[in-house]
C-alpha cells in the first residue's frame, strides 16, 4: 500500500509549524510524500528534506498549484481518495472498504476547504466526529489503517538512528 498526503492551502504566515508537523507525521507514520497546496515554502521543504537526509527514509515533499487536479491524477493511477473531516463517516465503518485498497490519497484540510474536495473524494472520513486538529486525526488514521505497523518502522539510509530509553535520549550516528 502506498499511501500519500495532501495538504490544503498552506499559508506560510498562518501554519508553517502545523504544515511541518503534518509532514512529520505522514513521514514517521510510513507515508510516501506530502503534497501541499496554497503558498509555496521553502523553509518548509529544507525542514522535511533534512529530517528525511537526518533520520532516513525517501519520504518527498512536494508543492502543488492545482489540488483537484492533483487529486483527479490520483484517481487515474487508482488511489482511493480520503478526506479527512470532522463532518465524515466514522472510521469504524468504512475502515474495511479501506483496507483492501491498494494505493491511498489522504487530503486533510488547512483553512476552509473547497466543496469540490468533498465531492471528488472517495469517502469523508471522520476520526472522531468532533473538532481535532489535522496532525491528530492524520496519526490516528494512519495508525489505525496500518494496524501498528509504523511502530516498528526502519527508516534506511538514517544517519541517526533513535536508541529506546528509559530515562534519557541516546541515539547512534
């Protein structure tokens, strides 16, 4: 399963933190690229490309003009198209429809998101059907569709590799 993330309107003055924050998420929760629409950010691409050069992996980060194009692309490579929104169907119930999926687009939204995004989607899907912030409800998502499986995650080619701990930080270079 390759699963990408689309991220909606980025505004650098507004998210930089919360757009970086997703890209880390999507990165350490086995995601393949974020693409993000809205204000194209340098900073952020540096930030990403050099956790990815730091900690390993191929994860990409991508600027877009054009989300519905992206996302009608996405649909002819034959991504199932996930919406993540408050006003979506619950996880639990679509959450076998998806897992047979072979490929995933997940889109989470930035300011207000366009009706058209609801409309080319596969399914709008609520994590908690109540107010939450994107990273989360992109962590939950992704732990729950991978059953875990990020927990355990090898990153290659790291050039530092987080050592478990009880007490401290210890890492190997």
């Amino acid at each position: 399963m390759q699963i990408e993330i689309l991220r909606l309107s980025h505004r650098i003055r507004r998210d930089p933190r919360l757009s970086t924050h997703l890209a880390l998420t999507a990165r350490a929760f086995l995601a393949s690229k974020i693409y993000y629409s809205g204000d194209k950010d340098s900073s952020l691409e540096a930030t990403i490309n050099k956790v990815t050069s730091q900690f390993g992996g191929n994860f990409k980060i991508e600027h877009i003009e054009d989300p519905v194009k992206l996302i009608n692309e996405k649909k002819d490579e034959e991504f199932l198209i996930i919406h993540l929104s408050v006003y979506g169907l619950t996880l639990n119930s679509i959450l076998k429809k998806i897992k047979v999926q072979k490929d995933i687009l997940v889109i989470v939204g930035g300011e207000k998101v366009p009706p058209e995004i609801f409309k080319e989607s596969d399914y709008n899907v609520s994590v908690t059907q109540q107010p939450i912030s994107e990273v989360s409800a992109l962590a939950v998502f992704l732990h729950v569709i991978l059953r875990g499986e990020e927990l355990n995650a090898k990153f290659s080619n790291a050039k530092i590799q987080i050592i478990p701990s009880a007490k401290g930080k210890e890492f190997k270079k």
